[in-house]
C-alpha cells in the first residue's frame, strides 16, 4: 500500500467514527451504512482513542513469533553464498548440507533470495536456450580420456602482454590441472602436459584436444614418447570438448569475477599461485552439478573403490 493509498484508508475510517458519533449516534446504524461489522468499528476506535490518527494506519499482519522461520545465521549463509559465488539454489541447498549440515529445500532457498531481491542473476551469467541439445557422454575409468584447452585472458592493462590458462580436465572424475603462462605456443604445453602426467593420481591414457598451434607436431609426438594417445577434435566442434569448456564459464563466473586482478595479473607467479588454490577448491570442495553433489576426488575415490 502506497503512501496515497494509506491516506485516504485513514480519512474513511476517521469520516466513520464522526458519522457515528456526530450524525447517526448510533454504532449499529453507522456499521450498517458502511457495512462493516460491531467488531471492527469498536477496534478503529480503541485505536483512534489511544493513537489518534495514527492509530487508523494499517498494520503488518506479520505474526511476532514464527517458530518455522529459516534461523537468520541460514540466512545470511544463503545470501553470502549467493552474492559471493553466485550459486544457484540447488547449489546453495546442497552445499549448506553438505558443509554445515544444514537441511534446507531448493523451493525455500529461493524465496530467500526472492525476498532479498537476489532471485535474478547478473545477464551475463544467465541460461542460454539452445535450439539443439547435444548427447552427454562420459568415461567410466578415470584416465581414459582427458580433455586439454587453452582460455585466453585479458591483457593486462597498460600493456602488450596477455596470458593464457592451460586446463586439463579428466572426463570421467572432473578432477582438473590449471597453469597460467605468458604465451600460447608448444613449448608451454608440453610443459604443461608433463605436469599434468605428473601430478594426476591416475595413468592418463588418452589426451584429447582442439587443432590449435600449440597442440601440434612437437606436442602430439611428445605424446607418443609418454605412451599417451593423442587425439583431434573435429574442426568447429568445441561442443565435443564440453567440460573443459564449461569448466572454462565456471572459471569466469566463480573465480576471475571475484578475483581481485590488482598485482596479480603482473604477477605470473602470484597469479598461479591464486590459481592453484582455486583449482584445489575446485577438486576437493566444490560440489559439482553433473557428479550429483559430490566433488571430483570423491568421484575418483568412488570409481577406484568399484575398480578394486
């Protein structure tokens, strides 16, 4: 109710204590006129005695007490997980369960935030429709196939340089290798590649890339050297390297949003080393949509209990 609206609300029920006390004299005949009931009157009354006109003023209908309400420490996790990461409601619902044991439905988590103003998400961040829907797969034993990309990033400002994310992500664990480096060439990613093969807790048996540069002669017989199949994507088709790609749009929306780029970005070194922890919450926190809530190494830890 608008200013305007509560204004003319008070002006009626004032006009109708004068016509009772004023013209009729009479309650039963006033609520009969305007059609209210004894009840009703008598309590406009008490208040306009108590608090003038202020009292005709509607009040909140909210209750003093609602014992089921979500507790305001749930509240305030909600909105930070919202406002600082940018999780949807089903992420929040399971993340809060997940690391605070806190039971929350997806329905209630959203009327939070619609209550907040928080429902909506920033444009760049909403669902695209696609007019066709791609066929998901996925390797059952980890190692199988990994998928390799490059994300370039911006320049850093007031100068030349621009630096580039190498990511390698395991098709069937999700389990991903990050590494920022100031150029996109087959040096950095036999670099890269040999560090990936050392630091996976599995034997990678296939790696699976894109036909850019980088990803040529050198890279690919280096490969075969490691005993490791190396294998092209079809040209124009990104959608058959889907998760280091939409792991690359988990990359913008979750950390180099919320990464504060001033010294990091002239810092190769620092910049990795940022990099580093966010690829550690991506392994090991990070409940993950398409594994049913868990995280990556959970998901290995499942495949290699089954293998054994």
């Amino acid at each position: 109710m608008n200013k305007i609206e509560q204004q003319r609300q008070v002006a009626w029920r004032a006009k109708l204590i004068r016509h009772a006390s004023e013209t009729t004299k009479n309650v039963s005949k006033t609520c009969r006129h305007f059609g209210i009931s004894r009840k009703t009157f008598y309590k406009w009354v008490a208040r306009y005695e108590s608090h003038g006109e202020a009292g005709l003023c509607e009040r909140p209908r909210r209750p003093h007490r609602s014992p089921n309400a979500t507790p305001k420490e749930v509240v305030s996790k909600i909105l930070y997980l919202r406002q600082n990461y940018h999780f949807g409601p089903a992420r929040i619902a399971v993340y809060l369960q997940r690391y605070h044991a806190i039971r929350v439905g997806h329905s209630t988590v959203y009327r939070i935030l619609q209550r907040h103003s928080l429902s909506r998400l920033p444009s760049n961040q909403k669902y695209q429709r696609q007019s066709h829907r791609w066929k998901r797969y996925e390797k059952q034993q980890p190692g199988h196939r990994l998928q390799v990309d490059v994300k370039f990033l911006e320049r850093i400002p007031g100068s030349r340089r621009r630096l580039y994310q190498f990511t390698a992500i395991d098709d069937c664990t999700r389990i991903r290798i990050l590494k920022v480096y100031d150029g996109c060439n087959q040096r950095n990613a036999i670099q890269f590649i040999d560090e990936v093969v050392r630091r996976l807790p599995f034997r990678v048996h296939v790696v699976q890339t894109d036909n850019g540069s980088e990803f040529q002669s050198r890279f690919h017989w280096h490969l075969q050297d490691l005993d490791v199949q190396h294998v092209y994507i079809k040209p124009h088709t990104p959608r058959l390297n889907g998760k280091v790609e939409r792991s690359h749009r988990i990359d913008d929306e979750e950390f180099y949003q919320l990464l504060d780029k001033g010294g990091v970005s002239d810092d190769i070194h620092l910049f990795n080393k940022k990099l580093r922890e966010w690829e550690d919450y991506y392994n090991y926190q990070r409940p993950h949509g398409g594994l049913d809530g868990r995280t990556p190494y959970e998901r290995l830890k499942q495949k290699t209990r089954l293998a054994a």
